[in-house]
C-alpha cells in the first residue's frame, strides 16, 4: 500500500505541475493552435471516460455490489456539480475574445480568480490520481496523463491574464505553478485520510465516486471546450483516440 500512496503522490505532482507547461507556452507566445488543443483536450476526456465506466465503476461494482457503487458514483457527480457552482472557474477559450479590451486591473483580477477556481478544481484531482494509483499503477498513470494533459490549458488561463495585466513573467509563472500545486496538496490530504481505513470496499467506495468526478469534469469541462478550440472534427477524433489507447493498454495488461 505504502508503494501506491508514494506513486500517487508523484503522479498527482507530475500532473499538476503540467501547468508550467501551458504558463510557459504563454510566457513564450507560443500557444498551441486550436486544432492541437481541441484534439489533445478531447483525448484526456476520452481517457477519462473510457477508464471511469470500464475500470474505475466495473471494479467498485465488484466490490460492493451494482446499487452502492452506482450510488457513489452519482455522489461523486454531484460533488463536482457543487464546486462547480460554488466556485466557477473560466478557460482560455473562454477569454480570448474578450481580454483584449479589459482593462489591467480587471485582467489581473480574472488571472487571480481563475487561479483560485482552478487551484480549487484540481484538489479533487490529486485525490482522482492517488486513488487510480492505489487500485493499479498503470490507472494511476492514465489518470495522471489524463489530467496533466487538461491542465496545460488551465495553465496557459492562468498566465496570460496575469502576464498581460501585470508584465511580469515571474508573477504569471508563479501563480500558474500555485494554482497546480493543488493536486499533489489533494493528494496528500487524501492519503493522510484513506491510509489508517483503507480496505477492499473504502478503496470500492473511492473508485466510485472518483469515476463520477471524471466522468464530470470530461462532460462538463473537457469536451465542450474542446469544442470551443475547433467546431469542426479534432474534437471527435481526440476522445475516440483516448479510447482507443486506453483500450488496448488494458487488453495488453490482460495478456501479461
């Protein structure tokens, strides 16, 4: 066990620290061109989804029955749904066509709200990460690459407002770096939580409500911004490819 929580915590870090990567692609301006994010958005919503209903819930179904593990995972849905409504956060998508005409002290004041709704929104996360780590190390990891690849939007929302606002590149790369530090902050938190109870129907319980969360965040978050970054198939094409390569790294798992 001890093996699983020291894996998920560096993958939750990993993860979250996939955020400098979208800062710095800002801090550059260089970012990714929108077919390349609506692609790479839908394959983290397409790993999400196809590891959520064939792994994650299969495995909790197992464990402690069809109704409790559906129960959870609606449980799981509905507390994204309330951190969602309590404290929205906005994509770059989201700002593009509007930052330009903002004002500084406006840009700096989204750059710090967006870091905070994302900071908030990615302590669940590091949670998601460390319990895939405990249930299968190969999980674990899909989850990490998942969320690291959604978070490096997140990152390039952060930085830019503050960059523009403020023209500091330390302070843009600082607040994307503390707004993706809470994951592996989740993480520990859920390790400190789970470790002393932790049993075949906690860790049934934990995947269920995690499959919810994902299932939500790659519904809510994922797809349709996707689809923000380009209205024509990129989006598609990116969650079926997610699929497929979750798919097959299951089947090969099944054959050694």
């Amino acid at each position: 066990m001890a093996e699983g929580i020291g894996l998920g915590l560096v993958l939750a870090t990993l993860a979250g620290l996939s955020t400098l990567v979208g800062a710095s692609a800002a801090l550059l301006a260089k970012a990714p061109g929108p077919r390349f994010m609506a692609f790479t958005l839908g394959l983290s919503g397409g790993v999400m989804i196809y590891v959520s209903f064939v792994e994650l819930l299969g495995s909790s179904v197992a464990v402690l029955g069809f109704v409790p593990a559906q129960v959870t995972f609606f449980l799981g849905m509905g507390l994204m749904f309330l951190i969602d409504v309590l404290i929205p956060h906005e994509y770059l998508a989201e700002h593009v066509c509007r930052t330009a005409d903002e004002r500084q002290a406006r840009l700096m004041k989204t750059g710090l709200f967006v870091a905070l709704g994302i900071g908030i929104h990615n302590f669940p996360e590091g949670m998601v990460t460390l319990a895939g780590a405990l249930h299968d190390p190969s999980v674990g990891l899909a989850i990490a690459v998942a969320v690291a690849i959604h978070n490096i939007p997140e990152g390039l929302a952060v930085a830019m407002p503050i960059l523009a606002a403020t023209g500091s590149r330390r302070k843009a790369f600082t607040w994307a770096a503390l707004s993706g530090l809470a994951e592996p902050v989740g993480a520990g938190l859920a390790a400190a939580v789970l470790a002393p109870i932790l049993s075949n129907r906690v860790l049934g319980y934990a995947l269920a409500a995690v499959a919810g969360i994902m299932v939500f965040v790659a519904l809510d978050e994922l797809i349709p911004v996707s689809r923000d970054f380009d209205r024509g198939h990129w989006s598609i094409f990116g969650i079926i490819a997610g699929m497929v390569v979750m798919a097959a790294s299951l089947a090969l798992l099944t054959q050694l």
